[in-house]
C-alpha cells in the first residue's frame, strides 16, 4: 500500500456535490481567512446545511453586484 501525502487526502475529501455562495464585492485565495457577512434567506439556508454536514462551501465571484440569484451566467 502507498501511503497518500496530505494534500491527496484534502483532495480526495471533497463531495461531489458541493454547495456555492455567490460573492459580491470581495476576492478570495485560497487559505485566506476573512469575516464572511451572508443575507438572504437561500444564503442562510445554505450555511447552515453544510455547517451541519461537511463544513464545506464552494464561493464564486459575482461579475457584477446585484441580485445573486440571477443565475451561474453572472458568476466567473
């Protein structure tokens, strides 16, 4: 058996259906900690789901702020 570094395990670790917060306003690295404030009723939703499960979001850049729930095409 081969033993699998660290960074295969976080890999590996990730769900195959992971829930997305769209951002506006704000750019984000990996590893980067900063205040996350959420509004909307669907957003909430979405926090609380996965902080009772995984613990993991996916985050996407908005192209333009507005109303995020216009859909992924006005998402990068």
């Amino acid at each position: 058996m081969s033993q699998k570094t660290s960074e295969e395990l976080k890999i590996a670790s990730i769900p195959e259906i992971l829930p997305v917060l769209p951002l506006a306003g704000a750019f984000v690295f990996p590893k980067m900690l900063f205040p996350l404030e959420v509004s909307g009723d669907s957003a909430i939703s979405l926090i609380d789901e996965a902080m009772a499960g995984d613990r993991l979001i996916g985050l996407a850049m908005l192209k333009q702020a507005g109303n995020p729930t216009e859909g992924p095409h006005k998402m990068r």
